[in-house]
C-alpha cells in the first residue's frame, strides 16, 4: 500500500466500522469512497465535504484502506459514515518502501485487514451503492471487484516522474515503454465499461491515458483545496527571512528530518535573523522535538510574541524557531524558502510558488528515490540535496537571490496550479456516477 504524503504512526489496535443501507428506499442513491490514507484522505475529505453540500447522494460512506482515517472525525454529518477494519500499520502505509516494512506490516496482520475490508466492499453491490476511488490500485481494485459502478482519481501517479529530466533508470525506462506511469492491470480496470470516469492528478498523465483509449480527464488538482486563507495579521514578521521546515508526521522518522535540517540552519549567516517556521501534525512528539532543541542549546523566549498562532518560540543566536500545532495552512503562505522532507506538504507549498529543499534519509517514507521522484514530479521546484553542505549552498542561494527563488517557485505553481479542482471534480462527477 502506498501513497504521495502524510505518514501516520505505530500500529494500533483495529477498529471496525460498518454500516447498512435500508433496502426498503425505492431509489438507493449512496456513495463510497475508498482512499489508501495520507494525501488522499485529505483530498477525499474535501470532496466529501462538497457532495455533502450538493445532496447528490442519501449517504456518504468513506473506507480508509491505510490507517485510522481520523482526517474524517472532523465531518459532522448524519449522512456520512466512516466505515472498515481500520488499522494502523507499522510502516505507516509505506510497506512499499522497503521489505522490513512490508514484513512488519505482513506481522500486524495487513493481509487481513485488506481481505476483511474487500469483502465488505462487495457487499456494496446487493446495496446498489456508487463507488468512488481515491488512489492508485488498492482502491481501483477495491472499487472493480465490488462489481460496483465506480469512478476513480489517479491521484500518486504522474507522467511528469519519468518525463522530466534524465530518465535512464530501469523505472524510468519501464514508464517510457509503456507511455504511462499507470501499469497495465490499472489500465485495464480503468477500460473497464462499470468505471464511468477517470481523473488524473495533471494534464500530461490523462493525455497520456487518452492515447490509450480511456478517457481521462483533468480537472485541476485538489491538493490545493485544502490551503484556507487565514485571517491572520503577519506584520511582526514582516522583516524576517522565514523558512518553513516540513519534517513528515511519521515518528520517529519525523525526528530524524528534523535533526538534520537542524543541523544545517545552525551553520546561517549570523548576521541576518531568520525566522524558522515549524508546523506540527496532531500526533507529533512535541516533547522529542523540544528535547532536541535544548540539546542544541535553544532557549525557550517567553517574552517574545509574533502572534501568528505559535505555541511557542526558541531562540539561539540569530535564529528564532516557532512551534505551532495545526499550523501549516497559515505559516505555508508567508515562508520564503522550505526546507521538506514530506510528501502532499511539499507539493501544496510548490503550488503556492514556495521553492524548498529536500535531505533525503533512511525513510520509511522519504527515501532517496521519492525525493528524486518527487523533484522531477515538481518540475525542481524542490531540488534534493545529497548531503549537509550541499543544502546548505542551496538554501544560501535561494535566499539571498530573490529571482532564483522567484524561478523556482514559479515552477511549482506551474505544476500545480490553483485551487478549486474539488468542486469541478464533485460537479463532474454527478453527472457520472
């Protein structure tokens, strides 16, 4: 199982979630939607959200196939429920990462859960319920074996992966051969006559599908949708260089990111103040992250306020380090520079003309190969560093040339594009399904 952003944590204890529809309704108008976790739940969230709003559908029911799927909690709605074996696994959902996690999570009892979870998804057609999939071929699969009607968002994979720049690795090759990134059972299922609809992530991806008979659309990127504009006054940091430091939410590899970006920030120019914006997720280990801090002699600044929603400031020397809970939507849109080793994050910070920078580690998620990937997907809108002083080189240019950092950051943008795909995907959509 796999997905673009968003690791969660350890494994838990499951939980199961299930829910009937009365056969008694003359017309049974009820949607699931199957996403495998992390960016795609986000994404799955905010269309959930619009067809909600649209009344298309009696009810709504949502399956996280990777993790507890707690982006959903915050949907209030006696038409939605979130339903499944719901689980969280050892890697996170990146067993495809490395075979320790595969191992691990085959220990937990992945295989399970994907069995439980599948067949409760084809009892979905004795309901006569729509489906809906978010993903790559977890959920495909998922929706075609319900033998469901169903339409799917192609959201992981680009044609931008192997198109941009050298492409002479074996995957590369491979992609070339075939003309897609999707691979040929994915193919087939979208060629199937019950998917009423295919949407890509970008433009090049469903052209290339388009060549080959399926017809893909492009609609925007949600990822984009999910970035508020926040009411926040940002004046008393108006003079600081700012940099926004994206470490991943799976701990303790979270951690680890954030040591060595930390490492490389104590080396700044100490004759500017730069202002290091950290945004944390939920489940962040916010004591580990303090502890580090005061291992590097940070000070902890009661008396300093920005005022921009931080739970607090560290300071050593000329740098002053925010930490704030929930805060990546308002302290994205002022950063001039990141520093990311993430998944969806850098990519939402990309579209908003944010160039960034990625130290690539052990993983599980944020490998050498999904850094290098995920350059060439953002077109070097984030460029991947190969050790300490290369990053810090980088990050010296990007903030002391202002048309370098505009260039790059245009580049995402570009890829990207604006928000808004959501409600054009769900208006779509009712037209489809």
């Amino acid at each position: 199982m796999q997905s673009s952003a968003l690791p969660l944590g350890h494994a838990a204890d499951e939980k199961f979630i299930y829910s009937s529809t009365d056969f008694n309704s003359k017309e049974n108008t009820s949607l699931l939607i199957i996403c495998n976790g992390h960016g795609e739940d986000i994404i799955a969230l905010e269309i959930i959200k619009r067809f909600l709003i649209s009344k298309e559908f009696q009810k709504i029911e949502v399956m996280p196939l990777v993790g507890n799927g707690y982006v959903f909690d915050s949907i209030k709605n006696k038409d939605f429920k979130k339903i499944g074996y719901l689980k969280v696994l050892p890697s996170g959902g990146f067993s495809n990462q490395s075979l320790i996690s595969f191992l691990l999570d085959l220990r937990a009892g992945m295989l399970l859960e994907v069995f439980k979870n599948l067949q409760i998804t084809k009892l979905k057609e004795k309901e006569k319920y729509k489906i809906l999939a978010i993903g790559d071929f977890l959920p495909l699969f998922f929706a075609w074996s319900s033998q469901c009607s169903f339409g799917f968002i192609g959201t992981p994979k680009s044609d931008y992966t192997w198109s941009s720049g050298p492409g002479w690795s074996l995957s590369d090759l491979y992609h070339r051969l075939k003309g897609s990134e999707w691979d040929p059972w994915e193919i087939l299922i979208m060629k199937n006559p019950r998917c009423k609809t295919v949407i890509m992530r970008d433009g090049l991806t469903a052209n290339n599908l388009n060549k080959k008979n399926i017809n893909a659309k492009f609609l925007g990127n949600p990822m984009m949708d999910f970035l508020d504009n926040p009411s926040i006054n940002f004046s008393k940091v108006k003079s600081y260089q700012k940099i926004i430091i994206l470490i991943g939410s799976r701990y303790p590899e979270a951690l680890n990111n954030f040591k060595s970006f930390l490492t490389c920030l104590l080396q700044l120019n100490r004759n500017k103040e730069y202002l290091i914006l950290l945004p944390l997720t939920s489940n962040a280990d916010f004591e580990q992250i303090e502890k580090l801090l005061i291992i590097h002699e940070f000070i902890e600044d009661k008396n300093k306020h920005f005022s921009i929603g931080e739970e607090s400031i560290w300071k050593k020397n000329n740098l002053f380090l925010l930490l704030g809970s929930g805060t990546f939507n308002s302290w994205a849109r002022i950063a001039d520079v990141g520093l990311s080793n993430a998944g969806t994050a850098t990519e939402q910070i990309a579209g908003l003309g944010i160039p960034s920078l990625s130290l690539p580690g052990k993983g599980p998620q944020f490998t050498k190969s999904f850094a290098k990937r995920q350059q060439r997907l953002l077109g070097g809108s984030v460029r991947v560093c190969k050790n300490n002083n290369k990053l810090i080189e980088k990050l010296y240019i990007l903030l002391e040339n202002k048309k370098v950092r505009n260039n790059q950051g245009k580049i995402g943008m570009l890829r990207m594009g604006t928000s808004g795909a959501s409600q054009k995907i769900v208006d779509y959509l009712n037209s489809k399904l």
